[in-house]
C-alpha cells in the first residue's frame, strides 16, 4: 500500500490524473452550490471550454438547477450535450432528465422514457409520479401493473396518485393488497391513506383506525407529520375524542396541527371550543394561517357569533394575510344568516377579488330568508349576469322562489323555463354521449 501511495505521488502521469479527478470533483460542487441556473450553467459551460472531462455527477446537478427552472430550451440543449456525452445509457443521468422533463413538458418525458434502454424503480416511480400530476390516474396504474419489480416507493406513489386525484376508494384498496403482497408501509405510505380516510366518513373512520392500530402495534414515534394527519383524519371523521387525545399526545405541534383540530370541531358545531382552542394557539405563540381562519369564521358562523366574526374578519389583515375568497363567503354568510344583509352587501361590493357564485348565493339565500325583496332585485340583476343555468341550477331555482314570494309569477315561470329547457338539453347530450 505504501509503495503504490508512493508511485502516485512520484509519477506525473499519476499526479495529473489526481489533479484532474479533484478538478472534476471540485467543478461538480460548483455546479450544485451556485446560486442560479445562470451560474451554473456558467460553470458547466467552462467545464466544456478547459475540456475538464464530465462526470455522472455535474450532469446530475447542472439538471438538478434546470428543475428548479422554468426553462424547457435550456434543457432541451443539455439534454442535447448528455446525448453527446452518451450519459443517456447511464440509469441515474437519464432518470434525472426525465424527472426534468415532467415538471416542464410531459410529453416530452413521455419519449424520453420510452426511449430510455434501462430503467430503475426511481424510473418508473417519477412516471407514475408525472401521470399523477397530471390527473390520469389510470394510466399511471397501467404504469405500476407493468413494472417489473415495485418497491415500496412504487406502492406510495400509485397511492399518492389516488389520493391525489380523490379516488379514496381506489387507494384504500391498493392499500390492502400492498399489506397482502408483504409489503409493509413506511409513514409516507401512512400518511398518505390516512389523508384519503379523512374523506371516506364512517368507512374511511374505520380504516383509518385500523391504520392507527397498525402505528401503535409497530411502536412507530408520534412525530409531527403522524400525528397532524391521524388529528386531521379523525377530526374530519368526527371521531373528536379520539383526534383530542392524539392531539395532547403530540409533544410538537405546528400550525397544521392546530388547524386540523379547529376545522374539525368547527365543523362538528363544536364551535365555542374551537374558538378557545385558536385563542390558546395564538397564546403560545403559533401563527394563524388562511386555513386557520376559514376554521375560525366558519365556527362563528354554526354559532351566529357577530361580533366574534368581525374581529376574527379584521385579524386576518393583522396577521400579514390576505383575505381569501372562502373568508368573504363564510364572513357574508355569518352576516346575511344575521339579518344584517346591507352590511353583507356592503362586503361583497368591497372585495378585492372578483366575488363568486358561492359568496352571490349566500347573500340571495339570506334575502330569501329575512324576506328582503328590494335586496334581493339588485342582487339577482348581478348575478344572472354571471353565471349560466347549466352549471348552477340551484341558484336559478332559488332566483325563481324570490320571485314566487315577491307574486311575481311571469318571471318566476320565466326562469323554471329557462331552467327546464337548459336541464334537458343536459341529459339529452348525455344520453346521446352514452350511447356512443
């Protein structure tokens, strides 16, 4: 060993093989610790200029900085000088480029994998990934029943992709078989079928708590990723001890934890306890986010909380966030459900943003409610400008119950009309579709 050491360090052929190594090592580092694409597009270009040869390693990060990027030309002209190189064979280059590829052209990435002699289970999990994103689910499980070999990465991301897409059902049972195949998750896997029994009700409930079981039997540690998603599901299943319980058991909670738990006592009509529970996050000095304060306002109103209302309405601003389209609606229905409709109107002709059907609607519903016929003129006046029979034929029936209440049956019979003649062309064109 020590005459080999000191062969190289007296040989200069062997001496400039070591130089130009840690040249290639030291180029590689450049090219992941630049600032930009530009400079590392920079470094790489030099690299090309000296004639230092490239190594799998600077192909990797020069793509890795054109991924953070969003321009498809300047990988189209590195994915041209790898081609060159013949890195294209190399699995992990060529796994690279096609994970580059579905984050700016998927199309793209399609001929690339197709095109890719061999490929890894990082291959096929980046495609299935991509088809995900891009909401063809199915193709992306005629991708994973065509792998040679899955790991349980490829398991994640097929049940990523169904829960991504909100085909729950599909998850839970690819869930199922990846338990009977031997397979045993990871809290990825977890997490993610734990999220989709948030939106199942009493079967997800039951699911989900069979996932619990299997946490608690492995001994797995209650960090805060678990332990926000198991609060989330049961909260969202209405299981409220049971999300409490995990809930004080979670010795590190972040903002995700405490919106779980607010939204979903919130949307139990546990209303003043979810108050309290925001009012205890703000005093140990977590920040509220947007998602936190739909929570908030939606528990004022199930209760019919005003003033509550308004203040929590005000401290979105005083937090540093914006006042999204979902805090307008559920603040004008606290109001409208109030009686206090000028002031509702007050709001929507305030916003900032362009006010929705959903916001319209909650004010011609309290109109309705409270019999104000005069408001509810001006309203209908605005909305029918803005929305189309086909899609929102609740709105258009309850246009023609105000009408009905006002004896105004002319334009009450007016609108049924114009409803019943866009409904059926609706199911005709569907008919017709099906039977093709």
């Amino acid at each position: 060993m020590k005459v080999m050491l000191v062969n190289l360090l007296l040989n200069p052929s062997c001496r400039h093989f070591a130089f130009s190594a840690k040249g290639v090592n030291s180029w590689a580092l450049r090219i992941r610790n630049a600032p930009s694409l530009h400079k590392a597009l920079a470094f790489y270009s030099q690299m090309h200029r000296q004639s230092v040869p490239h190594d799998s390693f600077s192909i990797l990060f020069m793509l890795k900085a054109c991924a953070s990027s969003n321009n498809l030309s300047i990988l189209h002209h590195l994915h041209a000088h790898i081609t060159k190189l013949g890195f294209t064979t190399h699995v992990f280059v060529a796994t690279s480029l096609l994970h580059s590829y579905v984050l700016h052209s998927f199309q793209l990435a399609r001929l690339v994998f197709d095109e890719m002699p061999h490929k890894n289970s990082v291959t096929w999990n980046t495609m299935i990934s991509g088809y995900s994103k891009a909401g063809d689910v199915h193709t992306a499980r005629q991708l994973f029943d065509r792998m040679p070999s899955r790991d349980l990465a490829s398991w994640s991301a097929m049940i990523a992709a169904y829960i991504n897409n909100r085909n729950y059902r599909g998850a839970l049972l690819l869930f199922q078989d990846m338990i009977i195949n031997g397979i045993n998750p990871d809290q990825m896997a977890a997490g993610s079928i734990l999220n989709g029994c948030a939106h199942m009700g009493s079967l997800g409930l039951l699911a989900g708590k069979s996932v619990h079981g299997f946490v608690v039997k492995n001994r797995w540690e209650l960090n805060l990723e678990l332990g926000t998603v198991l609060v989330d599901m049961y909260a969202k299943c209405g299981f409220l001890k049971y999300a409490c319980q995990i809930f004080n058991l979670m010795s590190e909670r972040n903002v995700r934890t405490w919106t779980a738990l607010i939204c979903g006592l919130a949307h139990h009509g546990c209303c003043k306890e979810a108050l309290v529970l925001f009012e205890t996050m703000r005093h140990e000095g977590v920040e509220p986010n947007e998602f936190t304060f739909t929570g908030v306002l939606s528990a004022c109103v199930h209760a019919g909380l005003v003033q509550e209302g308004r203040k929590y309405f005000n401290m979105i601003e005083e937090c540093g966030l914006e006042i999204r389209i979902q805090h307008y609606g559920c603040f004008v229905d606290l109001l409208g459900r109030s009686g206090l409709l000028e002031e509702a109107y007050g709001v929507i002709k305030s916003m900032r943003l362009e006010p929705n059907v959903i916001v319209w609607s909650s004010l011609l519903s309290a109109c309705k409610q409270h019999k104000s016929f005069d408001l509810a003129e001006r309203v209908i006046e605005q909305i029918l400008e803005k929305i189309e029979p086909d899609n929102h034929a609740g709105v258009y029936s309850l246009v023609s119950d105000l009408y009905v209440l006002q004896d105004k049956w002319d334009d009450a019979e007016n609108i049924r009309n114009l409803l019943n003649q866009h409904v059926r062309k609706g199911r005709a064109y569907s008919l017709i579709r099906s039977g093709l």
